[in-house]
C-alpha cells in the first residue's frame, strides 16, 4: 500500500490522515470546505484530551469549562463542579488545528467535493470535479450525511437523531442540560468563543416539534433569538440492533467517525469517538494484516476498545431519559439522587468526563453507593433500571 484517500476532512478524517502521512504513506484528504464551523459540538472530554494531549496543549482558541448545571422537570437544577475541565472549541478552531497537524506531517489538502468512488482491480478511483485520483485504499470520513451510500453506515431511521438550535452572541460560564418530559435527548447551552451555542438533540421526533421545546426553552430562560443564527443538522444515534450490523469497513475501505456511526448514543458525543477511530483505522491500515483482513481486524478493534460499551449503552437510553422509576422521570430521581449523595455525583462526573464505561455502570453502582439508607434505595431503583425495568 502506498497511497491513501482519506474522504473527509473532520476530526476523525484529520487524524487519521496525520497517523498514515507521518508512517511515510502518500496520504490525501478531498474535503470540500475543509475547516468549516459546524454548530452543535465542540466539546472536548478528559477521556479525549487525557489520551490525546494534543487536544488541550496548542494554540487555538478554546473555553475550559468546570461548572455544568443540570436541571430536570419537578427536580430543580444542581450545580456539578466537573473534577477535570470540558473543553471546548468552535467546529472550525478545532478541525483546522487538526488538519494544520495532518499537513504538517505530510498529508496533502485537496479542497474537492467527492464526486464519486470507483472500485478498481487494485485500489480505487475518486471522482472530483477536477478529475480523477487513485488510490490503493479509502479512509472514510464523510460525516453522517454520507453521500457515498455503498460504504459507511447505512442509517435507518433508529439510527438517527436531529440536533438543531442557535449560535447565540451572548457569553456565560456554565454549561446548561435540561432533560425534558418524554424525550430521548436534552437540551444543551455550550459557552463558545465569541457566543452561545444553545441545542437540542433527540430521537422519534420531528424536528419541528423539537424546535417548538427549545424556543420554548429560551423563552423562559430569556435567551434572545433576535440576532441568532438558526442551524439543523443530523447525528449518529444507532440503536442496540444498527450497532451489531454496522458497516463499519469493507473491501478497501475503512469508516471512521459519524460515517462510522461511532457517537456515544445516551449523550451525542462524537469527538473522541472520532479521533480514537482515526488512530485505530491508522494502526489496522500500517500493520502487517494482510489486505483481505483489515476490515474485519478493523471491526473487532473498534468493538473492543468501546464498540461493544455503546452498543450497552443503545440499550439504556431510552430507559434513561424516558423510563421512570419510583413514579418520577428517571432524569429526575437522578438529579434528586446527586443532590443527596456524594457517591453518586462522583459517577455523574466520570460520565461527563467520559472515563465510566456503560458496561461496568452496574457493578460500580452496586459496589460503591450502599452505603447510607437513601443510597441503598439508590442502587435498587438503579439496579432495576439497568436490568431493564422501566417502572418498579
């Protein structure tokens, strides 16, 4: 192999391209706007940034952000103080530090739409407007509204959550979650630079309804929409089912990121996911796999290192934002629980800070929030709903 077209040039295309370029490959993004802004997003995990220190230790403009308030109807708010920070960029900060380093180490930008993609006896063809490029293997990287349908993810409608809202020129210091009544997703306000980025994201509901709940929402909270912007977009959300068949590599190709599918699918994260899925595609593609097995090395690698985790977690996000327990929304008994135990908060943090694996919830819960009467209360309402009862 000596030459790789990396389609895409996000943060999971970028990376990829930097690991391949740096190992001596001719490595090429086609990307049609390369850095862009994108307006959900930004956030940068201490599980990302912990393992990739890159994320936090440049010079591009970013926010560091400690206190999130969360907030649930019939529960109030509570005021988590995060251990270790969130960071935040703009979409378009990010991308273009990642492929400044992706260029440096000798990728080439090629500013292309994808046209399409031909496969050849040895390798393939990549359609663009100015032409034609061959490759010996595709790095997919196209984001969630791939246009190439015979590689990548093939959504069905489970699979797919809206994200849509308002960048907003107002600044704050906190991070905002509001939970809501009967939805799978929340409610977010993220402080970039410069402005606001105020969301929501769920599943199994019509964009239109999804914008009446949040300017509902910022009407109460007083957050103009005079001079926002408006902006939609679709998210991987893929359900315990599209995570088992997921196309996630084939003959010559590699997905990585949204065209992957791999988003976390309880809280939308994908940043990490996409990055982490760079590296892997990189290390399948460099190592000494024989050609005719690096799509299936490539799918187990991804299941071990978080695929099977996300596919436990498809499985619990409906139950954790729609199920109920003890007659109350489960959203609500949560902030009520972190409101009395210490214990509890300390596993909310290491979930937003991305370091508690869905699969090892239960054990730690068992293990470790038993120890006061309301905490034992806790765990057995927990325990219920991680087993898969909604109600008890």
């Amino acid at each position: 192999m000596k030459t790789v077209a990396v389609l895409g040039g996000g943060p999971a295309g970028a990376s990829a391209a930097e690991r391949l370029a740096a190992a001596g490959l001719r490595t090429v993004i086609f990307d049609e706007k390369l850095a862009w802004e994108k307006p959900c997003g930004g956030g940068i995990t201490y599980k990302a940034y912990s393992q990739y220190p890159y994320l936090i230790e440049n010079d591009s403009p970013k926010k560091y952000v400690n206190d999130t308030l969360l907030a649930a109807p019939k529960a109030g708010a509570f005021k988590m103080v995060l251990k270790q920070p969130l960071v935040i960029y703009s979409r378009f900060d990010l991308n273009q530090m990642l492929l400044r380093r992706a260029e440096a180490r000798g990728a080439e930008l090629e500013k292309a739409r994808v046209l399409g993609l031909d496969r050849k006896s040895a390798g393939w063809s990549i359609r663009t407007r100015s032409g034609r490029f061959d490759a010996d293997y595709c790095v997919i990287a196209t984001g969630a509204r791939n246009p190439l349908r015979h590689v990548g993810t093939q959504y069905t409608a489970q699979d797919t959550m809206y994200a849509l809202g308002y960048w907003v020129p107002a600044d704050q210091a906190h991070i905002d979650i509001q939970f809501l009544p009967n939805l799978e997703g929340y409610i977010w306000v993220f402080p970039r630079n410069n402005h606001l980025s105020v969301g929501i994201c769920g599943k199994s509901e019509s964009a239109q309804c999804l914008r009446g709940r949040l300017e509902r929402y910022m009407d109460e909270k007083g957050i103009a929409r005079k001079e926002a912007t408006f902006y939609g977009h679709m998210l991987p959300a893929l359900d315990s089912r599209g995570w088992r068949n997921n196309r996630l590599a084939g003959d010559g190709w590699i997905a990585v990121g949204d065209a992957g599918g791999l988003v976390d699918p309880i809280t939308g994260e994908g940043l990490y996911y996409a990055v982490r899925s760079g590296d892997l595609a990189s290390q399948v593609l460099l190592g000494e796999t024989e050609p005719e097995r690096k799509a299936e090395t490539y799918r187990q690698l991804i299941a071990r290192d978080f695929g099977l985790d996300l596919t436990y977690g498809a499985g619990l996000a409906k139950r954790l934002f729609c199920g109920a327990i003890c007659f109350s929304a489960v959203p609500t008994r949560m902030i009520d629980f972190m409101k009395r135990s210490p214990r509890f908060c300390e596993i909310m943090q290491d979930l937003f800070a991305g370091t508690q694996p869905y699969l090892e919830l239960k054990n730690r819960l068992l293990r470790n929030v038993n120890t006061t009467l309301h905490e034992i209360l806790m765990s057995f309402l927990f325990r219920k709903l991680l087993l898969g009862e909604n109600r008890v």
